[in-house]
C-alpha cells in the first residue's frame, strides 16, 4: 500500500501525437482518491472526436491500485467501441507489476500496426 496522505494527486496532460492520436501524461497516483478524476479525462477525450489511438504514457504514476484499474479499463472499453486503439506506455515498475499479475499488460500493448509509424 501507499502512505495516505490525506490528498488525492494526479495529473493529466493530454497532447496530440498526430491529428488522430492523443498521448495522455498521468502523474502521481491512480487509486480510489484519483480514479473518477482519471476517468473522466480519458473518457473525455475519447469522445471529444474521433481517433485512431490513444496512448497513456505511465512513467510518472507511482501506483496504481483496483480502482485506477476500473479507470483505465472503462476508458479502453469506450475507445475500443468508437474504434480507437488504447495502449499504455512506460510503467513506473511498480505499475509494471500490477499490470502483469493483472495480465492487462498484453490487452494495453500498442497494437502492431501503429508501432512502426510511432514517433
């Protein structure tokens, strides 16, 4: 477990890869506090208008419990039902972790096709 520190922390800034893809930079921690705020940001952006992919780059998130989980997952949900790819990019190690007991390491991997034109 993470200390409580009474606060909920994350971040989230999203920018854009191309014209259809979206990289979305989390911050800090994704768990009970965080999770409708990261939500709701993904959720926001997939149907802000159509797109390709969306990438969630990781490497600044500290830790990731079920919830930040139920986050991610809601949001690939929706993306996969407008026809937008979803992957997450550079896990923190801890993160790494959780996605692998999980198994969701291998259903948030960047889908092949868009692996050779990524930047």
């Amino acid at each position: 477990m993470r200390p409580h520190d009474g606060q909920a922390s994350l971040e989230i800034v999203a920018s854009f890869l191309d014209e259809r893809t979206v990289r979305v930079t989390v911050a800090g921690v994704a768990d009970l506090a965080t999770e409708a705020e990261l939500g709701r940001a993904l959720l926001a952006i997939v149907a802000s208008k159509p797109l390709a992919g969306l990438e969630v780059d990781l490497r600044q998130v500290s830790f990731l419990d079920s919830c930040g989980i139920r986050a991610l997952v809601q949001a690939r949900n929706a993306a996969v039902n407008v026809g937008c790819a979803m992957w997450l990019t550079n896990p923190t190690p801890i993160v790494r972790k959780v996605l692998e007991i999980t198994g969701l390491d291998r259903v948030f991997s960047r889908p092949h096709a868009m692996t050779a034109s990524a930047p």
